[in-house]
C-alpha cells in the first residue's frame, strides 16, 4: 500500500509564500511522476504542476513564474514552493503520484488548504 501526506498549507496575505511538501511511503518500487492539483470551492480539481521521472515539468497558465515544483528522489518527496500567491490561488491543494509497486497505480493525498487573504 501506498501513503501521500501532504503538509505546508495555511493562512497567507496576498504576496506571501508558503511550501507545501508531500512524502510518499510504502512498497514502492518506482515514481513515475509526483505533482499538485487542487480544488476551489465549486470548481472541479485542476492541475498545478506535475514533475515526471525525467524531470519534465508541466505548470497551470495561471501559476506559471510564480509556482517551482521540486523532488527529493531519496525521500520520495515533492515540493511546491509558492511564490506571490493570489486569493484565487485559495483552494484544496492535493498531491498525486503515479507509482509502480507490484502494479501501476494512481495514488493522491488527503488535502492541504491554502488560504490567501487579500
């Protein structure tokens, strides 16, 4: 079985920053690729940024310049570092992983909120 837990989300002014991290734990025998989506209250789930095994990146337009997704291979962790955060950056904020264990399987966290104030 696999585990996602999230942490780093809060309460941030308009401008601010905040990191949220993600670690993954369990019988995993390859990452293919870890990232971000998240979900405004009454909008469907969207995606942030994704980070493949290769390092290939993909960003949302709207967080484009202003997000940097990062991994620890070694801890099996993903970052996401945000930068000159918007209140419409406010939502649910989910990690997803792509993981081999004996099978590939499509795993998310829990959640994390952020709230940007303005």
């Amino acid at each position: 079985q696999v585990q996602l837990v999230e942490s780093g989300g809060g309460t941030v002014q308009a401008g601010g920053s905040l990191r949220l991290t993600c670690a993954a734990s369990g019988d995993i025998a390859r990452i293919n690729s870890m990232g971000w989506y998240r979900q405004a209250p009454g909008k469907l789930r969207e995606l942030v940024a994704v980070l493949g095994s290769g390092g290939n990146t993909n960003y949302a337009d709207s967080v484009k310049g202003r997000f940097s997704i990062s991994r620890d291979n070694a801890k099996n962790t993903v970052y996401l570092q945000m930068n000159s955060l918007k209140p419409e950056d406010t939502a649910v904020y989910y990690c997803n992983a792509k993981i081999t264990t004996v099978y590939d399987g499509n795993y998310w966290g829990k959640g994390t909120l952020v709230t940007v104030s303005s």
